[in-house]
C-alpha cells in the first residue's frame, strides 16, 4: 500500500463524484481500507474564492476528523488546497466556475482535489488541481 498515491487517487475520485449519494457511498468504501475522506461543493468567481476554498477545504476536514483544530493540521490542508487551486488558476482567470473540493488522508498523507467547471455561458473549461503535504500521525 502506497499511502500518497492511496490519498491521491481517493481525493480525485471524491471529487468526481457526480451526487451526494454517490459522495457518501464512497467515503463508507473509502473507510474499509483505512482511508478518510471529506467533500465540499464549491462556486463563484475562481480567483476571489481563493481564501473560501482553503477555508473550506479545512472545516471538511475537521468535521470529518481527518484533522484536528490546530494551526499545524489547518496548515497542512490549506497548503495542500492551496497547491490544488494553484494548478486550476491560470484557467479560471476572471471566470466563473462551480465544482467540488474533497480531502483524502490514508496514513500520514493528505491529498486536495478541486474538481469544477469553469466558463461564460456554455463555453465551459473543467479543470482539476491536485495538492499533497504529509502529516504526522499525533
């Protein structure tokens, strides 16, 4: 078992997720093997919803109880969210997008995956951005 490829590939299948249902079914999968993962759905301007992604991105998190409420473990997450949002910005430069955030932790590794559409109309562009830190166990 690879645990950052394990939290990686957990984040973007997450984030995929099409339904609610489908979100919830796949966190009690992700459960059996030791995986822990959280979702939440984004919108609005790409660019100014910078600090409500990460923000975002961290209550999923500590209400899921892959994290605990500490300024390290927050970190973490933000760093992660915030490498995630940087690989997607360029592309969503002064377009409206919705989509979904999810965190996957399997072991010591925390994965972000922003997963959303992006455009004017129905010209739309999808992106994804994934990030990844570790975290100690405690």
């Amino acid at each position: 078992m690879n645990d950052s490829l394990d939290a990686a590939r957990a984040a973007i299948n997450l984030a995929i997720t099409p339904t609610r249902q489908d979100e919830e079914k796949m966190i009690e999968k992700f459960k059996e093997k030791g995986i822990m993962g959280a979702a939440v759905d984004v919108g609005g301007d790409a660019v100014s919803q910078t600090h409500i992604i990460i923000e975002r991105a961290i209550i999923a998190a500590r209400k899921s109880g892959i994290i605990k409420e500490c300024p390290y473990q927050d970190g973490v997450v933000a760093g992660a969210a915030r490498e995630a949002q940087g690989q997607i910005i360029s592309k969503a430069v002064g377009l409206n997008g919705g989509g979904k955030v999810a965190v996957c932790r399997a072991g010591e590794h925390i994965s972000v995956c922003i997963f959303m559409s992006v455009g004017m109309m129905y010209l739309n562009e999808v992106l994804i951005g994934l990030g990844h830190r570790v975290i100690g166990q405690g």
